[in-house]
C-alpha cells in the first residue's frame, strides 16, 4: 500500500472510530427511553452514524473484506437513518450502538494494529 493511501486509509480509520466513540459515549448510561426523549442526544447519535459511513466509505474494499466490516450494512443503516425510514426502530438503533459497534471498533483498530 502507498504511503499515500495508508495515510488516507488511517484518516479513514481515525474517522470512523472517533464516530463508533462518540457515539458510545452520547448513548452511556441511557436506555432507549432516555435517548428517545433528548431529542439533542438523538440526533448527534443519527449524525454520529452518517459520519461513521462516510468514513467507512474511504476504505478500500478489499480491508474492508479482508477485516469483515460489513460496509453494505453500514450505508444501509446510515440511509435508513437519514431519510428517516419508518421501518428503522429504536431499538435497532440501541442494538447496534450495544452489540455492532464494538465489534467494528476492534476491527477498525486490526487494519490499524496490521500496518
């Protein structure tokens, strides 16, 4: 991998797992009520999601693949949210933030540990 695109893919990295951070963070401690009513948590968590696509987006298929970071499932989840699809629950969302997002975490920080 070029200097270059290892530079753009650990910015990618960084990014993403900056997001998967914040996110944990905003949602700590809250259960689904909690977050439902603080209209403000809601949305930087929503926010939080997007940027974790966008950021995922920037790294090559193949670390992708190689990593199993679901990328389709990723933008699939990131439009459901912006576009506010009835058929996205609330609790998907807390189950993501509880079972989804540490595992894409460790996995992001495996590309990283592999360079």
């Amino acid at each position: 991998m070029s200097s270059e695109r290892s530079g753009k893919v650990a910015l990618a990295i960084a990014e993403a797992r900056d997001n998967v951070r914040l996110v944990r963070e905003w949602a700590a401690g809250r259960d689904l009520e909690a977050i439902k009513e603080d209209r403000k948590t809601r949305y930087a968590i929503e926010r939080a999601f997007m940027a974790i696509d966008a950021a995922v987006r920037d790294i090559p298929a193949d670390l992708l693949a190689a990593y199993a970071i679901p990328a389709k499932m990723i933008a699939g989840f990131r439009n459901a949210l912006a576009h506010t699809y009835d058929d996205i629950l609330d609790e998907r969302v807390m189950l993501t933030i509880r079972d989804d997002l540490p595992a894409l975490d460790a996995a992001l920080a495996r590309i990283l540990d592999a360079k």
